[in-house]
C-alpha cells in the first residue's frame, strides 16, 4: 500500500513542505508536544524580574520564547541556554531592570512586545525602544498603550499606534481597567505594570481570557485576586516576587493539530501526552466533542499549578457546530485548525465573534478561508468569522502560510486528507511554537 510523502524543501530564505498523503489504516502512535508558549513566555518574564533564581522545566525551545529571552537577557536577566530540560533565570528583582543599550526586537511575538510593555512602562529612569518583525509591526499596540498611559505611562507609537516604540520608564499609578476585549496579552500586561504600582490594578474583561499570568503571579508571590463572575483580575502593589520552580505543560494549542488529524484521518488512533489543560484553554476540546470527535482525558493530574493531562483521539464522523461567544477566547488560536476540521464535518459550522482573529499573525480569517477554499473547500468569510460547510473533497495544490505559524500547521493537517500533492510555502513558520512540527507529522504518518 503507498505510504504518505513528507518531504520539507530548504531554500535560504523560506523553506515549503510538500505532503501526498495516503495515510491507509490512519494515523497512530504516543506522542509529546512542545511547551506550552504562553507558560513559557510568563516564566522567562516573572524569572526575569524576580528575586533570586528560577528554574523552567519543559519550555518552549520555538523562535517565540527566544524573542523573549534574548530581551530580558538586555535588561540584565542572566538566563541559561534555552533547552527543553532546564533553564536557570537569574531575576534582577522587581522594579531593577537594566536600561538596554539596544532596541529590544520581539520579533513574531505579540505576547513579548505588549506583556514586556508593561515591565518597560513601570521601570522608572529607564528609556527604551522595541521594535519587531513586519508582522508585529502591523499588529496594534493600542490596546495595551492606551491603558499604560492612564497609568500614567509615556509611550511613543507611530501613527496608528503600531510598533516601534519607544518607552520613558516612571513609577505608574494604578487603575481599574474596562477592558473592551477578552485579550490575556492586554490583561497581562496591566497586571505586570501594576505589580510596581501603589494599590490596586484590576482588569475586567467582556468574557474569561486565560488566566496563566495570575496563576503564575499567585506561585511567585504576588498578591491577585479573582473574580470569575465579572471576570476581573487584581493585583495588589507594590508586589514581591521570589524566583521559583515552573513546570511548564505540553501546549493545547500545538496539541490541536493532532487532535483534529487524528479525527479527520480515518482510521487513527493518537495519545497526546502531558498536555495543559487549564479551564481558560479547552474551548478546542469543547468544541471538538460537540463536533462529535471521539477524545477522552486520561491520567489527570495537577502539576506545578496547572492542570494537565493525556488526550486520546479516535477517528470518527464529525458534524458541524456553532463556535461563538464566550468560547472564543478559549480557544481563540485553534480557529485555524478548527476550520480544518469543519471542512471536513457534515453540514455548515457557523464561527461569529472571531473578528481578533484578523489582527493575530496574519488575518486568519482571510487567509485560511482563502488557502483552504484553493483546495476545494466551502468556506465563505464574515467579517467576524467563517461560515464552513463540510464534506466537500480536498485537493492538494500550492498554498501559502502567510508567514504564520499556525495556518502553516493547519494547512499541513488539511494536506492529510487531500488528494494529490499539497506543497504549503513559507512553512518555516511553524518554528514560531512548534520547531518540531514536521519530525512529528513525519513520526505519526509512519514516514
Ligand atoms: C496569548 C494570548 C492570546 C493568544 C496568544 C497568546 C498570551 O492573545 O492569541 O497566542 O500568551 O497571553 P490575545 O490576548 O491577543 O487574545
């Protein structure tokens, strides 16, 4: 019987992946996903700015977290080489980083650029620049500069408030903050700038956004309150945080690749193992099952914080869902892979409420209505989600990442269930969360 091809082309500056993908008997096997980079980012951040050392277990070796690194690195954090099994974080202690004596790049990162905002904004005497990659230069920065500068930040912006910026550090006065969006990146980034702040910084959001910041400020020390019914997190200022020991989960949202091929590939049985599933983040699981995959929890467990557990997906029938409201930010980067699998479901998933998708690395909702659609697929845009009618045959063809990650991965899931040859350009991208994307897809096709 043929086998699946997986061939990934090297050029000097973008790599393409080509995939003709009979996968007879489907996909098999146990496998382990890369850290989880939300996790990843905060515990190179709060290491970075607490008191003595702290030790990183299981974090994200992808081009994200060493955006990260390399900036904190600048202001003075002495961090151990990036590797999967330990990092050691030297902090510098609250309110102490270094003035760095070159523009900090955040490079693809979001997180990096508007959660590392509110450290520069709170950091008094210090002046900063930060810059980033053409995508992150077109992403908006609004929505953490306006409510640093009713801190009392100063922050400068190019028009529209886009990136570069730059930063005059000054000790920051606290609000309550209305946020319009469920955004962790806006959340996170007020906490942060609260923790040197005199009193109490609170953000409320419209629904529940993830909530790995305040775990991860509660276990280093930090005073926060919740509030789940308002959806409102305080921190307490001035805070004090100690270096501590973060066991960081395999990420869901790398996990949601794997999830939807093994639903999808007929035949396939997969077992994901130590993935995060924090109650901020399941909205995949939430909506696969009501998508009628066939995925089951096992071995659930508690570590350092987080709950985590093995996900075991069987290949099954699935029909359309509606992916809407408060469950959007819970599962707000899976939408890509997510439309994979509604292409593949009976009948018409309906996903409204998603318009943020349009401002994540790439527009997400363009780009995978248009990429999917060149393989045959029916999806038509709405200018705040998709609607997805399933069951049409996918055909392999030439298509393109847009330069982000996610839709890289996605299309390479698509890829599986094509007939014929798919070739996904600029896949490089994938190394953004998930360096070993294509080792593993190699490993679960038997390749
Ligand atoms: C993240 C929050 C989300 C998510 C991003 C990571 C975080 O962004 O899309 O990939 O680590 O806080 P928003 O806060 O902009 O929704």
């Amino acid at each position: 019987m043929p086998t699946a091809t997986i061939i990934l082309n090297r050029t000097e500056t973008h790599d393409s992946l080509t995939i003709s993908a009979p996968t007879p008997g489907g996909l098999h096997g146990r496998l382990q996903v890369p850290g989880d980079k939300s996790i990843s980012h905060r515990a190179l951040m709060l290491g970075a700015i607490a008191q003595g050392e702290t030790r990183i277990q299981g974090l994200l070796l992808g081009e994200d977290p060493r955006s990260t690194a390399a900036c904190f690195r600048a202001m003075g954090a002495t961090i151990s080489e990036l590797n999967s099994d330990l990092v050691t974080v030297q902090g510098v202690g609250l309110g102490r980083l270094q003035e760095p004596i070159a523009v900090l790049d955040a490079g693809n990162s979001g997180t990096t650029m508007r959660l590392m905002l509110g450290l520069l904004s709170s950091q008094p005497a210090c002046f900063f620049t930060v810059t980033g990659d053409d995508s992150l230069r077109s992403r908006p920065m609004k929505r953490v500069i306006q409510p640093l500068q009713q801190m009392g930040a100063q922050i400068w912006h190019r028009h529209g408030g886009f990136a570069p910026l730059a930063v005059q550090g000054r000790i920051l006065q606290p609000i309550h903050y209305q946020s319009p969006i469920a955004s962790a990146q806006v959340k996170s980034c007020l906490l942060l700038a609260g923790l040197t702040a005199e009193g109490n910084t609170t953000v409320t959001e419209p629904a529940l956004s993830r909530d790995h910041s305040e775990r991860m400020l509660k276990a280093f020390g930090a005073e926060v309150l919740v509030d789940p019914e308002t959806h409102s997190a305080t921190v307490v200022g001035p805070a004090q945080l100690q270096g501590q020991t973060v066991i960081v989960p395999g990420d869901i949202s790398s996990a949601a690749f794997w999830l939807v091929a093994g639903a999808i590939v007929p035949g396939s049985e997969l077992v994901i193992e130590n993935v995060g599933v924090n109650p901020t983040r399941i909205g995949i699981l939430e909506a696969l099952l009501a998508m009628e995959a066939d995925i089951t929890q096992e071995n659930c467990r508690e570590v350092a914080g987080e709950p985590v557990a093995d996900l075991r997906v069987r290949s099954s029938a699935l029909k359309a869902c509606t992916i809407a409201g408060d469950l959007i930010p819970r599962l707000i980067d899976e939408i890509p892979i997510l439309a994979v699998a509604a292409a593949m479901a009976k009948g018409t998933t309906v996903i409204r409420d998603a318009a943020e998708l349009r401002v994540k690395e790439s527009d997400r909702l363009a780009v995978m209505a248009a990429q999917l659609n060149r393989m045959g697929a029916n999806i038509t845009e709405h200018p705040d989600g998709l609607d997805i009618t399933g069951g049409t045959a996918l055909t392999g063809t030439e298509v393109d990442s847009y330069t982000d990650h996610r839709v890289a991965m996605s299309l390479a899931i698509a890829a599986l269930v094509a007939t014929g040859t798919t070739t996904i350009h600029r896949a490089e991208a994938a190394a953004i969360s998930y360096p070993e994307f294509t080792t593993t897809l190699q490993q679960v096709c038997g390749v």
